[in-house]
C-alpha cells in the first residue's frame, strides 16, 4: 500500500493515492500494519508503536483509552480511521517522516500534537468533537494542515498557534469555540511565522457544498505571513486579521455577526471583502495594500472605518453597490488619488475603482456624499455631489449650463468665474457697438449692468431704439441670476 500526498494550493485538492490495495499477499502488506476492533491505552499503542517503528500503521475503528505519549519518532505514514478516542489524547514533541490521518474520528476529550514535526501533512478531515475539551497543534511544523470537509469543532478552543505550514491550511465545518492562529502565543515577537494559503471555508471542488463553515465564536489571525489569505462561504461571530503580510486577503460571500478587523496589514496585492454581511462595524485600520481594496456588494449594518490606509495604485477602492449606514475615514484623499486640477470642476475620485455605467458611479458618488456629511467633511461632500450630478445629467448641455457654469450650486468658484466671463462677454460687445465706448467705458458700464444699478445720468441721453439698452438690460437680467445663484450657495455654506 503506497500513500501519497496530493497538494494544489488554491483549491485544497488532497487525498491518499492507492496503487494498491490487498491483504491476501505477503509481499503488499510487508510494510504495513492494520489493527481493527482494539482499545488501547498508552502502554499498549506505545508498544504497539515499537513493534512497527518503521511501517505503515492503520487503525480502523479502534477505541483509545488516555493516550499521553511524547518524543516519538514514525518513519512511516500513521493512519486513524473512524476511531474513537475516549479520554485525553496527546501525541506531543514526536517526528514523523511523513503525514498522520485521523479521518472520520471522534474526540471526547483534549487533542493535541503540539511542537510535533511533519515532513508529510496533517489530516483531521471529519472529525468530530464531543465533551468538553480542545484541540492544540501549537508549535506543529508540517505540509499541510486539513482541518474541514465535516469538522463538528470541539466545545474548548482550538489553538493553532506557532504552527509553520509549508503549503495549506484549511479550515472547514462548524466550530463553538474560538479559532486562534497566532504567531507568538505567550509573548510579542516581530518574527513573521510562515503559512502558505491560509483557506477557510473553500470547496474542494465549485460545485460542492462540503465545506460550509460556521463558528459562534471569534476567528483570530496574528503576526504570519502568508501567500493568500481566503475566507469562502463562512458564517463567523468575528473576524480580526491583525499584523499580517500577504499577498491577497479575500472574504467572499460570508457573513458576521459582529465585527470585522483588518489592523496593521501589508499586502501586496489586494483586499477584497466583496459580498459580505456585517452585523455591527467593519474596520481597516494602518494598513498598508499595495494594489486595490474591494467593498464590492457588501453591506455593513452600523459604521465602516478606514483609518490610515495607504494605497499605491490610482484606482484603490471599489465601492461599487457597498451599503453602511456610517463610513469614517481620516484619509479622505484615498479616494481623490493623485487627480489632476481642474478650473471647472472638483478634483475627480481619481481612487475610486471607476464603473462602465453611469449610474453605477452615480451610486457611489452618492454613498460618499451621505457619508462625508454625517462625518463633518463638508468639501469632501461637495466634490461628492458635484460628480454624482455630473452622472446623473441627462445631456451636455444640461451638465454645462448646471455643471460647469453654475456648479450644481456648490462649487462657489464656478459662479464666480462664470460671472467675471460674463462681464468681460458684454464689455466687449460694448466695445464693438456703434456708440464709440472706449474700454474703460466698456468695462465699467458692463460692471455697472452686471449688478443692475448706478447708471448715472448719461444713459438718459441715449435713444430708446439704441441697441446698447437692449444689451444693458439683457445684462442686468443675466446678473440678477448669477448673483442670486452666488448669494444662495454662499448662504448655503455659511449654515452648514
């Protein structure tokens, strides 16, 4: 019988390759040994263990009395099957040439393997945990670590602490006790232990449902590096990611109760926290991620904070359909980017991820605009606003007449500019008419019509029929709704 580890990192494939498989012939079954039906209490797996140092050993439905056995060494693979373990079971501080198997095992009591070194994986696929008690790999150093496909997670908590995994960590199942992946359990350290993807909750294969993943409790990651960082389907009280360096952190199509927390992360490339349900405050605080961060479909029942995050692509946040009620940041230039001037117009979200439709940035535009008003950044809202009229204009006249010269009625400058244009326009025409005005004449008659008062005396000597009234009077009517605009989004400002 021949076992071989089967490893794709991305989906999780795993299992045992059989190229054989026969207990008729001596010569198959050299290098292994199956006990059926037994219990066994340390003294008696311990001999057991000696007996068969260097073979294949495979207990099938076998009963485990307290098992408390260290510093052991297996050449060969150690397979549990549809076992059942009674009381405590530590198998502590051993080496083991390749993997160890407990597939469909039942765990009354505490389990441990801690500080055991791996060169193969370790597999807890289906397992199940009754009582009381936890399960502790601290300190394991391996391949792979399987902890999914079924798992019925113990009632204590579940301590992966110090674990150093070459390829996958894969969590699945329903869990009732906090999940913990700590780099340093007892003390602080600015070492970054290795894992390379850390997946919970993702399917084996896309068209199956044998992984789904709930937890009552907390889900707590600190101080790795990892490649990847993939949580799919889960339904979690809390999720805290926190002193973390990876390459992508993803959260799809999951739900949490509470919170989640996203502090003091480095990734390289992107956040993506996309069709996710939170039932209290979504959090990313000093983070630092290189290429973009994803809110996409997601929705957040009370606030979002985005406190001193760094960004290094131009088009960093997608908030395409994201709802929360409150959203916070003190980095409000993440979205701007690096947005050229414009005399028109406000700076462009130049760091919004930027939408094939229109109405798609509409609604961005206008969840931005809500949310800088409840936080008191009141220029950030008017920049908000202005784009979100400009994507919702229904032609270009209507977003140059509205937009440009008047500013949606926010952009003061944009009155203001508009208005000096309008008097230079009517002092040439001053200029070019038949009454002979000098430019000095031109410019303050205009001036004197823009505000639609201080003629003086010589407009009385002019003839009805002169063209000049009527292009005076046409002024006058221009400049009474400019300065009315100007007044009213002035007044505007002052009261907010």
């Amino acid at each position: 019988m021949q076992y071989q580890d089967i490893i794709n990192p991305e989906h999780c494939f795993r299992g045992i390759l059989l190229s054989a498989l026969q207990f008729d012939g001596a010569e198959v079954t050299a290098d292994t040994v199956e006990f059926t039906g037994i219990t066994f209490t340390s003294q008696t797996l311990a001999a057991a263990f000696a007996s068969s140092a260097n073979k294949t050993l495979i207990f099938y439905q076998c009963e485990f009395e307290e098992i408390y056995l260290t510093d052991l060494k297996f050449e060969q693979d150690l397979l549990f099957c549809q076992c059942t373990f009674l009381d405590n079971f530590r198998l502590m501080s051993s080496v083991f040439s390749k993997s160890i198997w407990f597939p469909h095992c039942t765990f009354y009591k505490h389990f441990s393997l801690k500080a055991s070194q791996f060169t193969g994986s370790v597999h807890l696929e289906s397992v199940s945990f009754y009582g009381e008690g936890g399960l502790s790999l601290r300190g394991v150093s391996c391949q792979n670590i399987y902890l999914d496909l079924g798992v019925k997670g113990p009632a204590d908590m579940i301590w992966l602490n110090e674990v150093s995994v070459a390829g996958v960590l894969s969590i699945g199942g329903d869990f009732r006790s906090e999940i913990q992946i700590f780099n340093r359990q007892d003390e602080v350290s600015g070492i970054k232990m290795p894992i390379g993807h850390l997946c919970i909750g993702s399917e084996c294969y896309q068209n199956e449902k044998a992984n789904l993943t709930r937890s009552s409790a907390d889900i707590r990651v600190f101080g790795y590096e990892f490649d990847t960082v993939t949580l799919r389907n889960v339904e979690m009280n809390s999720l805290y990611l926190s002193e973390l360096i990876a390459k992508n952190v993803t959260v799809f199509s999951s739900h949490v109760q509470k919170d989640i927390e996203l502090k003091n992360l480095k990734v390289m490339q992107s956040v993506s926290l996309s069709e996710v349900m939170v039932g209290r405050n979504l959090k990313l605080e000093n983070c630092d991620i290189q290429s973009r961060i994803s809110l996409a479909n997601s929705s957040v029942s009370q606030c979002t904070y985005l406190e001193d995050v760094q960004t290094a692509k131009a088009e960093a946040v997608d908030l395409y359909r994201f709802i929360s009620t409150r959203f916070y940041t003190n980095v409000p230039d993440i979205f701007v980017g690096k947005a050229k001037f414009n005399l028109f117009s406000p700076r462009k979200f130049a760091g919004l991820v930027q939408c094939s439709s229109n109405k798609s940035m509409e609604e961005q535009y206008s969840n931005l605009k809500h949310w800088f008003h409840d936080t008191g950044k009141l220029a950030y809202e008017d920049m908000a606003f202005f784009h979100m009229r400009d994507m919702s204009a229904a032609g270009i006249l209507t977003k140059f007449v509205l937009g440009r010269v008047f500013g949606w009625g926010v952009r003061i400058s944009n009155i203001a500019l508009s208005s000096v244009m309008v008097i230079l326009l009517f002092a040439a025409l001053y200029f070019l008419s038949p009454n002979a005005l000098s430019v000095k004449e031109s410019c303050l008659l205009s001036i004197q019509s823009f505000s639609g008062a201080f003629f003086g005396s010589w407009a009385t000597t002019l003839d009805s029929k002169n063209d000049l009234l009527f292009l005076v009077a046409l002024q006058s009517y221009v400049g009474v709704f400019f300065i009315t605009t100007f007044v009213g989004a002035y007044i505007r400002k002052l009261l907010r």
